[in-house]
C-alpha cells in the first residue's frame, strides 16, 4: 500500500470519533508572537473555499485528501472566509495537526454573520473546540465603503464593537481582522480591541516593506492573511509566456515565502491564496474560464492580471501544481517554526 493511502486511512480511523471538549488550547499574544500553549505559533498556512466543480457553493466532499495534500505540502493552518458548521470537518482538521482561522463576513444572511450578531453564537458553540486558532472579522472590508453606508468608519465601529463582545465570550483566542494592505494607526487607534492583524499583501514578488512600515506602527502581531500569485499569465512578461504558466506562479510564490521567513521576528506567517483553482468564480463553473483585472492594473505576479480561476497551489481535481513542490520544500524546511 502507498505511504499515501496510509496516511489517508489513518485520518479516517481516527475522524471517526468526535474530538475531546478537555483537549481545548489556549491561543494568546504576547508582543508581536501568537502563542499556542505559550509556545510560539508561526503560521504556514493556506486560504481554503473549496468549490466543486460546476458548483457555485462550498463543499467538503474531499476534506480527508485536501488535508493530505496540506500535510504532505508542511501547512499548519487553514484560512477559511465562513465559519465551518460542522464538527465532523473541525474535528478531522484538528486531528490532522492543523488549526484554523475562523472568518466571519459583515452581513452573510444571518449565517454566523457580524450583523446579526450570530457569529458571537458560533464563538460560544466552538470556542473549545482544539483547532481554533483566531477568530478573523471581515476581509479587505477597508476597499468597500459602499457596504457600510459609504462610510468605511461605520465597519471599524462594527469592527471594534464585536470584536470586543467576542472577547467576553471567549478569553483563551485572539480576535483578528484581515485589512486590505497596511491600516494607517488612525484605523489602529480606532480598533484597539483587535489582538492580530492580517493583511492581504500583492506587491508583486516583494511583500518585504510591510514589515518595516508595520514594525513603525504597530508592536501587535501582525500576518500576511493573503500573498500570492496565480498560475495564468494574461501578457507574456520576464521571460514568462502568455496562457497557463506553473513556473510563473511558483517562481513568485518561492520569492514571497522567503521573504515572510526572512521577517518571523516581526510577522507570524502568511495565508497563500489558495489551496485549490475555483471555477466557480469568472464564469462557466463547469470549465475553467479566463478573467480578471487589465494588465498591469494591480500588484499580481507577473502580469498583474489576478485571473480568478487559476490560483490554486492544486487544480481542481487535486493535481499538484509547480507551486505546490515550492511549498512543500519551503515549509517543511527544519528553520521553519511548525508551530
């Protein structure tokens, strides 16, 4: 039998059985390190939606192989955008070593939303659970005005005040937002309940400014919730072709994972966006389709053209990128903090 194929029986033995509520762990920061048990955590981590093919919605069908392919990969945590309602799927994370960053949306129809006021259920109803790392409100919230009134202040008032209220429900986890870039300390100011700030960084191949310009402003921990390229060149560019481009894409991600270990003493890891293509997200969800921004439009490696459907470190039927090796080697390296 493949090592492989063991690896996969052994998570669902062990899946089987809901996970011990006394197994808890407690999340804390201390300067600008999360600490895990007062050890601390650095997060090797990946953004995770997975859409099936011709789908538009989240599904976990293939959990037990995509939580092979990460643990294979050396990712320790899982970014998810909508809390996971579902403590057969907490529990196989957990039981596979990793943790996860539970993100809350604004207004989410009432699903463990900030509006509602739900997600301070959901807080109540997992907040033991052990693979709780930090709960994350909003993402990239900072870009869109017009939700909130066409006064972002509005969100860092709804920011501030329910990550306040998940502090009196839960005191053993950080409360996080990821921000659209650097905040300016005006936003900090205004958001001191906020213990961790993520922040969703596509400076190209280069992330490392945003440590000095966060060090300057901020002694809070602070990780990249967000960095990364994807495997589609929309104009040939440095050498890379036009069309589907592996190499591009892990030649980027290569330059940014260094960068992010090369600053552990002030960041806390990097999310890379993301674990598998969603075709759900630029048309057909049947094919694979063709989209994003005009070239040279935005700070994505090497065209600057975020193709939608194309950044997943996995294809869609799990097959492993060029990106997927970089990874693998990068985070498994024994100068990375496992956790």
């Amino acid at each position: 039998m493949k090592q492989s194929t063991l690896i996969l029986a052994f998570f669902l033995l062990l899946s089987f059985g809901s996970c011990d509520k006394n197994t808890s762990q407690e999340v804390t920061v201390e300067g600008r390190k999360i600490l895990v048990n007062n050890t601390p955590y650095f997060i090797k981590g990946i953004c995770y939606h997975p859409v099936p093919k011709g789908s538009t919605e989240r599904d976990f069908g293939s959990i037990d192989e995509d939580l092979q392919l990460m643990v294979e990969a050396g990712i320790n945590t899982v970014r998810v955008y909508s809390p996971i309602d579902d403590l057969v799927v907490l529990d196989k994370i957990h039981v596979a070593g990793l943790k996860i960053i539970v993100g809350f949306g604004y207004n989410q129809d009432g699903y463990y939303d900030i509006l509602s006021g739900t997600a301070l259920d959901y807080v109540e109803k997992y907040k033991n659970h052990p693979s709780i790392l930090l709960w994350e409100l909003g993402n990239e919230y900072n870009y869109h005005p017009e939700w909130f009134g066409g006064k972002i202040e509005n969100w860092y008032q709804a920011l501030n005040t329910i990550a306040g209220e998940i502090k009196l429900i839960d005191q053993s986890h950080p409360v996080g937002t990821a921000h659209g870039e650097l905040p300016t300390s005006e936003i900090l100011d205004a958001n001191p309940a906020i213990d961790v700030w993520g922040m969703n960084v596509y400076r190209w191949d280069v992330p490392g400014p945003i440590y000095a310009q966060w060090e300057a402003i901020s002694n809070k921990p602070m990780y990249l919730s967000e960095a990364g390229a994807d495997s589609y060149m929309k104009i040939s560019n440095l050498g890379f072709s036009e069309g589907i481009n592996e190499a591009a894409q892990a030649t980027a991600n290569a330059k940014i994972i260094e960068v992010v270990l090369s600053n552990r003493e002030i960041g806390s890891g990097v999310a890379l966006f993301s674990f598998t293509d969603g075709w759900w997200k630029a048309g057909n969800p049947t094919t694979q389709d063709i989209g994003g921004w005009a070239p040279n439009s935005s700070g994505v490696p090497y065209d600057g053209a975020p193709n939608e459907e194309f950044w997943g470190i996995v294809d869609i039927d799990r097959t492993k990128k060029q990106t997927y090796f970089i990874i693998q080697d990068r985070f498994n390296e024994k100068n990375t903090i496992k956790q």
